[in-house]
C-alpha cells in the first residue's frame, strides 16, 4: 500500500513525486530529473530508493537516474522507444508495474514525446495517475514530436479513467495554465473559482497538484474541445470554422504556445 505521495521539488518549477511504502522504508520516484533533492530527501526521511518511474526521455525526467542508480541499485521501470539509458524493465500499454503491493497499468500516451508513458493505479482511493508532461492542471504538454491527432487521443484516454482519480503531473505551470483557460473559456463559472482556489495555494507556497480528472474535465480547455465555448474561442483565433475536435485542439494547442 502506499504510505504518502509526496512532492520534491526540483528546478524552477519540477515536483518529483516520491510515492513511499506503508509496510517498510521503500519509496519509488516518478521522473528524477536531478538526483541531490532526492537524495536529501531519502537522508531526511531515513528512506530506500527501491524504485524508478520514467515517463518520457526529455532530461528534465530522466537526469537523475544515473547517479541514484548508482548509489541504490533501484529496479527503472521506463518507456521503450528512445532508448533512455539506466532502464532495466522497458513497459508498453497495458503492462502492469507492481509497487509496494499495487498493479500500476501503463498507458502509452505519446504526443509530447512519442515514447511518452503514463501509469496508473485504481487499488487507492482515490486512484492515482503519473503523466508527466501530457496532462498539466488546466493544460497540456506542449507537441514536441506527436501530431495534435496523436496527442488528442493520449489526452482522451486519460480523461476517460475514473473522474476521482488524482493527477499528478511533473510541473507546477497551474497559473499561466489558467490564464490561459480562462481567455479560451471565459465564460466557465467553476474555472473562475478554481482560479481563486489555486491562486491561494500558490499563495501559501503549496503545490496546486494533484489535481483530479474530474477538475481537468470542468476546467481544462485541451479537455473540452466538444464544447461550444472552446469551438466558438478556437475559431475566432483562425479566422474560420473549426469544423471538428481535432481542429478545435490543434487551433488551441498554437493559441497557447504563443500566448
Ligand atoms: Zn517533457
């Protein structure tokens, strides 16, 4: 079972989630980009590195791993297509990833990356979810090497687990996300209130994270491109009709990379 999942900040604005074992000091870390924070927070917390989980090759994920495999010999469970060195068990879509007595199933979800993975666990409750960069609070990862189609489908399969389940994703990019939610969707009331929640965490210096799917499908624009009011804002930034989802996220997706 799991104990705590918790979040080591890392960079400018990274949280790495070190998930820990309720029955022992074992403790698993989703994409370690930098290997000091977690090793103090393994010597703070008098804690065993027993397990690696890697979502997609980009170094902000992955820079760590070759350092703490080195001192804690941690079983890297990770995708396969980019080769990432330091993986010992390659996963692909509907694998099972046992940890501290749950089954993690992994979801291949590229878009951001093509080799990008999630992995998910319904045993907790609430069930969890460990993106990376395809799913953000009140966003979506930017398409490095997947087509809006690509990405539209892995951002689908996310949204269909069950609504309850908490989203950890690997940045803290809630705010400019909303900013951005809000011109796209101006109108949507629980956007407007998840505003003022968030905004008061940041303010306390919590983290905005985990979210939940439910909270993504009220209030995340990439999620709700079958709504009028997404269509309606994705039309007037191209100048002409957006005659289906696809074109609703596409227009979306470069609306908010030169926002
Ligand atoms: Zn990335």
């Amino acid at each position: 079972m799991f104990k705590e999942i918790h979040p080591i900040p890392a960079f400018a604005d990274n949280y790495i989630w070190a998930i820990s074992d309720q029955a022992s000091d074992a403790v698993c870390v989703v994409d370690p980009g930098d290997a000091t924070p977690v090793v103090e927070y393994l010597a703070q917390n008098k804690l065993t590195l027993t397990d690696i989980l890697i979502t997609h090759h980009h170094p902000d994920h992955t820079g760590g791993l070759g350092e703490l495999k080195a001192k804690f010999s941690p079983q890297v469970y990770g995708p396969q297509p980019s080769n990432i060195a330091g993986i010992s068990t390659h996963v692909h879509e509907g694998d099972c990833v046992e940890l501290f007595g749950h089954r993690l199933s992994v979801i291949e979800v590229p878009g951001h990356t093509l080799d990008h993975v999630a992995f998910y666990c319904d045993e907790p409750d609430p069930p969890v979810l460990f993106c990376g960069d395809t799913l953000f609070a009140a966003g979506c990862g930017r398409l490095f090497e997947g087509t809006p189609e690509v990405m539209h489908e892995s951002l689908a399969k996310l949204a269909a687990l069950q609504t309850t389940t908490a989203v950890y994703c690997t940045h803290e990019y809630t705010m400019a996300n909303l900013k951005f939610a809000i011109a796209a969707d101006p109108y949507n009331k629980t956007l407007l209130s998840r505003i003022s929640e968030e905004q008061e965490k940041r303010a306390s210096g919590l983290p905005t994270l985990p979210s939940s799917v439910q909270l993504e499908l009220e209030t995340n624009p990439f999620l709700r491109c079958n709504q009028s009011a997404l269509q309606q804002s994705a039309e007037s930034q191209l100048g002409r009709t957006a005659s289906d989802e696809i074109k609703v996220f596409t227009a979306l997706r470069n609306w908010k990379d030169n926002f």
